[in-house]
C-alpha cells in the first residue's frame, strides 16, 4: 500500500463503515426468524425479563441479546439500530486487526489484511447480520491483542523488566474476554484453546531452538487468565447442565463424532473435504441462501490465491512464533466445518474469519515485495488492483446478487414485513388487525412484527388463513394475507371480502397481497357444546361436505370462543406462552381411531377473551375405509406437554357432528 498516504488505516476504516451502514434497510432485504428472535431478546430485556440464557432459536447465549436491549433503548425500535450493532463490532474489530498486525506481522500485512476484511463477501455479510456471531471477530481480536500483550516479555527484553499492574491488566482482560467470548455463541467454545495450545509450540520452540525464552510467568499469566474466564462462564455451563433442554445445537457436532467413537471415520473426512473446498471452489460453498449465495466459496479467486500463498508461507516461516499461531488460530477457527461440513459455514466458521483474512494478507504482501522492484508504484498498484477486485466482486455478489434473489427475500420474510407495514399505514391505530402466515408462531413471524411496529400501540393478531381464522373479540376485522397464506376458501366465501390486492415485486415468491374485510359468523345466543377448562369453550361445527369418499380429504369447520386464555394451557418455553392444539379423532365403530388430524392455526399465544376462534380440520380418510356414519371427538391439549385439557364436568373430550363416509 503506498506509504506516502498517512490516513490510509484510516480510509480503510471508513470504507468498511460504509459498507456495513449503506443501504441497510434495504439489504439484508428484511429479516429472518432467527434474526427476529434477537430481536424479541432485546424486546424481552427491555420488559423486564432478565434472562441468563435465551430458549428461542435452539437456545442463545445472553450478550448478544443485552447489547441489543441496550440500542434499542439508545436509539428506538428499528431494524437499522439493531444491525448497526453488528456493524460497529465490525469496524471495531478491523480496526484490532490491523493495529495487532502492524506490530506483529508488519505494515503491509495489517494494510492488506484491514482491506481484505474491509470488502470480501464474508465479514461484509457477517457485518450486515443481526446474529450473535457477528460480535465474535472483535472479541476474537481483543482477545488475541491481549495475549500477545501477555508474551511481550518473552519476545522483548525491554518488556521482561516491566512488571506490575499493566500485567494484571491484561491478564484481568484476557479473562474477561474470553467470559464474553463464551458468552457469545457456541462456535467460540472452542477458541480459547488457541492460546494454551500455542503456549504449548512456544515450550517447543524453546526446547529446540530458544532455551532462554522466559515462559514462566507467561504461563503463569496464561493459566490465571484461563481460569478467571472459566469462572466468570461457571453459572452459564451450570445453568445448561441442569436444563440440557434449552441448548439443542450441540447435537449438530454428535453425529460426526458418535461415528468416530464406533470407527466410522467416513463422515468426518467428507466433512473436512467439504469443508477445505468450501473455502475455494466454485459450488462447494455454504449452500444456506440466509447468509450466503448458496455454493459461492468463501474466499474470491483473488483472495483465494493470496491465501493459498500466505498459508505456505506460514508453513515455510514456522520457526517464527507468529505465523505458526496464525495456522493454530486458523485450524481452531475451522473446526466447527470440517466436522459439520460446508452448510452454515458462514457462521460456524466465525472465529476464524480474522485469521483468514490475515493469511491471505501475508501472500499478498509477498506479492507486493516481488513486484517493488519493477517501480516505484508497482507494489501500490498490485495491492489496490487486488482491493478493488475484491471489493467489486463482493459488493456486486452481496448488494445486487444476493439481495434481490427471489429466495433470499422470501427468507427475510419481506412479504410479512410488506403486510405489517400495509396494517400500520391502513389500520387505525388501537384496532386490532389479522396477518396470514406460514409461520404464525410466535417465535416465526410475528417476532419480524414486533419490530416493525410497536404492538402496544398496534395490536396485531397471526393466522395462518389457509385453515384457521380469528376474529378479534368476535368483531369485524382487516386481514392481510400474502399469496404463501391466502385465505381458505370456506372463509372467502361466507365470512370475506376482497378489498384490495397490493402487487410485490412479479419476481418474489410472494408476489402479492391481499386485503380482506372479515365479518364474523352469525352466532347470536348460541349455546356452548362444551367447555374446555373455563378457558375456551366450542360453539359449533359441520363438515364442509355432506360426506367423504375413501381415500378423500373430510374438512371439518370447528367454531370456539376464548373464555381465559390463561386457562387454556401451561406456559411453554421457549417464548413464555401457552401453546394449546386442537386434535379430532374419528373413531371406528370399536372406538378404535380410524383416522384423526392435529392442529390450531389460530394460535392460541394471541388469544384474548372474547375472541372467536375458526378452524378446519384436514382429516385423511383410509381407502378402504368401509362406507359408513363414524362419531368423532374433539378436544384441546398442549403438544409440549401431551397434557390434554380437562372439560368442566369431566372427560376430556367433547363430540362433534358424525362423518358419512361413501
């Protein structure tokens, strides 16, 4: 890089700043569930419920979750507050970068390597994130500053007479981060074998090269740290070891190990060789559209060969304490993949991103001082050359690419996000509105919801309309349902009407929306057929058909309303909500079950009292089901739990209209 410009670090700096800010309501084009669900965390803070360990997305370390609680109460309820997190860790961290490489590795590597993290696809995506990984690279780099703040006296003379409180610090610090680093996301778990395995190359290198080297205090310094981290990280490995349940991604890595314990060495060498390619070739990258154009290898063809060259180099320069570290640092940071293999790679890979960066650095600095001697400007042009080709190629592949792909928008649920906004500009403010979705739990889309309006002022309620139904307090209402979620037909017929269809972009998944206007069903004084527990008691039903063929489809139409809804289950993580199921059996004239469907596509976590609740039964009638008048039973139970709900008066089931087969 040319040395006549002092502000390059700098300008640098500001170049990924603006990467990781532009647009950036526009691209990531929305939001996808998990990252909503950071989202509720931060929701969650901000009500009061401090939680050590969030349950949702397949359990989450905290930090994350309270770094965002902290900006939404700086800067308001925004998608954009959230993702500049993610940002500023970001820059943050290539700012660390760069400082730790000038002193160890050199000007040109620290340059090269700020640049490459700067604008390669990968840590501009990783950027851009609202994920939990995305913090992982700056506390990976503060915790590597501070280590190599701890060998200084091995390598510096001077630094062996300066003892004291400077010390202590880093040794403090180094503990503190490796805390937060555990507290971040599981991929980190292993990152702080970095530093005790390097400790262990150093007792080698002395041996065989260096027998003065003072290692002592060093490793004294080392283990202090290791096991003021451990302790800070104590409650948190306590807390999942007595609720094994809330963490199920650890189960990813069993597979591939429980087959190397029985001798089955077959997976893993398919995973690392998934893994390496990933890396380089074309179509053998992260297949997982959410953070990646699915096959596009991690590194570009520029930076690939750059690394490809920094890793022998590495190789090559192995009694220099610093490159073998890197490689160390490298391998660890890989680990997760060439277990795994190449799927989510992207994130699992994370600990690594900044050492990879710096590899490639070190290849393209030697590029650089190959060429000085053609002139004067040849090693600058070769480093801008090789700068802009990535940033070009990346920035094209991320903005224009990756974010206008059908199935990338469909993955951060634009539609959903097209259809709150259409409520929040077309519904008055204080009167509830209905959303049909695919996913109406409430750790699916109406977690994208809450943070594109504020629910308190803008109540909204989730379906999924393709079999089930609310109406809010029994009362007309506006449903919104994009064309992945349109309406029953049932419902259109009698209860609907089409009030306007929004177009979305022709190329989208969902390429439209359509407004309804939804009048409730005549129930005047009808008398309950049964009560489920004081909490929901049903009102009617029929079938959709006079009868059912063999072989056919029977829709049965059940009609409830809310009496409590906090009677109509226990409370469920992981979003501390009930989660009630309706189930219908048809029974066989031995009261045997003959077919039967579970289901509530109304979920019960919305419910307020007063709402009635609509929803059709889709029941699998057997081929060679004899013709004939079957009964059918109905009921509620919570599917968690496998709890049924009792009926007042006893039973926990209540009859429903029989069904003609013929």
């Amino acid at each position: 890089m040319p040395r006549q410009v002092p502000y390059t670090p700098l300008l640098l700096l500001l170049l990924a700043f603006a990467l990781r800010v532009y647009g950036l309501g526009d691209v990531p084009p929305g939001l996808t569930h998990d990252e909503a669900n950071h989202g509720w965390e931060a929701l969650s803070v901000l009500d009061g419920r401090w939680l050590y360990y969030f349950p949702v997305g397949y359990g989450r370390e905290p930090l994350y979750g309270y770094l965002l609680a902290g900006a939404m109460a700086l800067f308001g309820r925004s998608i954009f507050a959230l993702r500049y997190v993610s940002g500023l860790a970001a820059v943050l961290a290539i700012a660390l970068s760069y400082g730790w490489a000038k002193k160890w590795l050199g000007r040109d590597e620290a340059l090269l390597g700020a640049g490459l993290t700067a604008v390669s696809f990968w840590s501009l995506a990783i950027g851009r994130q609202l994920l939990r990984s995305s913090l992982i690279p700056l506390l990976m780099m503060a915790a590597v500053w501070l280590f190599w703040q701890m060998l200084r006296p091995v390598f510096n003379a001077k630094a062996q007479r300066r003892e004291g409180r400077k010390e202590w610090g880093v040794v403090i610090g180094l503990g503190v981060v490796i805390a937060l680093l555990l507290h971040t996301y599981i991929a980190a778990r292993v990152a702080w074998v970095l530093f005790p395995l390097f400790l262990l190359y150093l007792i080698l290198y002395r041996w065989l090269f260096a027998p003065n080297l003072r290692l002592t205090a060093t490793s004294l310094h080392l283990l202090l740290s290791l096991a003021l981290g451990g302790l800070l990280s104590a409650p948190l490995f306590i807390h999942l070891a007595q609720n094994p349940q809330l963490e199920t991604r650890v189960e990813m890595l069993s597979g591939t190990l429980d087959e190397i314990k029985a001798g089955n060495f077959e997976p893993l060498l398919r995973h690392v060789r998934e893994g390496v390619l990933a890396l380089f070739w074309p179509g053998a990258g992260d297949a997982f559209l959410a953070y990646n154009i699915p096959g596009r290898p991690v590194l570009e063809a520029v930076t690939a060969v750059a690394f490809l060259l920094g890793f022998g180099l590495c190789l090559t320069r192995w009694r220099q304490p610093v490159y073998p570290f890197l490689l160390l640092w490298l391998l660890i940071g890989l680990a997760p993949s060439l277990i795994t293999g190449a799927t989510a790679n992207t994130t699992r890979n994370i600990v690594a991103l900044p050492a990879l960066y710096l590899v490639a650095a070190v290849g393209l600095a030697a590029v650089q001082r190959g060429v000085a001697r053609l002139g004067r400007y040849a090693a600058p042009a070769v480093g801008v050359m090789a700068l802009g080709w990535v940033g070009i190629s990346s920035g094209y592949d991320y903005f224009v690419v990756w974010g206008n792909l059908p199935e990338v928008r469909a993955a951060y649920q634009t539609s959903i996000i097209a259809a709150v906004q259409v409520v929040n500009e077309g519904v008055p403010a204080g009167q509830a509105a209905v959303l049909s979705s695919v996913w109406p739990g409430p750790a699916h889309d109406p977690s994208i919801g809450q943070l594109v309006v504020d629910e308190r002022t803008r109540p909204l309620r989730w379906v999924d309309g393709r079999l089930g139904l609310v109406f809010p307090l029994g009362q007309a209402t506006t449903l919104v349902a994009p064309a992945s979620a349109p309406l029953h037909s049932y419902f259109q017929r009698e209860w609907a009407t089409a009030a306007q269809t929004i177009p979305l972009r022709s190329s989208d998944l969902d390429p439209t929306l359509t407004i309804w206007q939804i009048a409730p069903p005549e129930l005047g004084t009808a008398v309950p057929r049964a009560n489920f527990n004081d909490g929901l008691e049903l009102l009617d039903s029929f079938w959709l058909a006079e009868s059912t063929p063999p072989g056919g489809v029977a829709e049965l139409l059940t009609l409830w309303r809310v009496l409590d809804p906090s009677r109509v289950g226990p409370i469920i993580t992981p979003v501390f909500t009930t989660e009630a199921s309706l189930f219908t059996h048809i029974l066989r004239p031995d009261g045997s079950i003959l077919a039967q469907a579970d289901g509530l596509d109304a979920p019960s976590w919305g419910w307020q009292t007063g709402d009635v609740i609509a929803q059709v039964h889709q029941i699998y009638i057997p081929p060679d089901t004899p013709p004939a008048t079957y009964s059918v039973l109905v009921g509620v139970y919570t599917p968690a739990t496998e709890e049924r709900l009792p009926l007042v008066g006893g039973g926990d089931t209540a009859a429903v209209r029989p069904l003609l087969v013929e």
